[in-house]
C-alpha cells in the first residue's frame, strides 16, 4: 500500500517588525538633528574658527548620534 505523505506543516507565523513606530519617529528625529549639525557646521561667514564651527555643530553631531542610539536599544 501507498502511504500517504503529508506536506510541510505551515505555522502561523506573524511578521514582528523589529522596531516599533516610536523607534523609527526617534530615528528620523536623530538624523534630523544630525542634519542640523552639519548645516551648522557649513557656515555661512569665511570664519573657520567660529564657535558655531568648531564647538557648537560637533557637539549637536553627538547629540544626534548619541540619540540616534537611544532610539535603536529603546524597548
């Protein structure tokens, strides 16, 4: 006699995005705080030793990555 054989048993299994809304909104946040740092850092005057150059732009890069890391390890 033929024995019946039986397919692959499909399990229900639910697509979970890794990241929930909030954590792309932190994203999206961060690399728009980021993009801020380096407008700032761009600088409209011929000055390349100007606070907002050389302190204040780095410091708000930073922040947005730090942020950016934030948003990622947020549960």
């Amino acid at each position: 006699m033929a024995e019946k054989k039986t397919g692959p048993v499909v399990k229900d299994v639910k697509s979970e995005l890794v990241f929930t809304k909030k954590n792309y909104q932190l994203l999206l946040i961060s690399i728009a705080i980021v993009a801020v740092g380096f407008i700032l850092m761009m600088g409209t005057t011929g000055n390349i030793y100007d606070f907002r150059r050389t302190l204040l732009a780095p410091i708000v890069v930073l922040a947005g990555f730090a942020f950016g890391i934030y948003a990622i390890l947020k549960k």
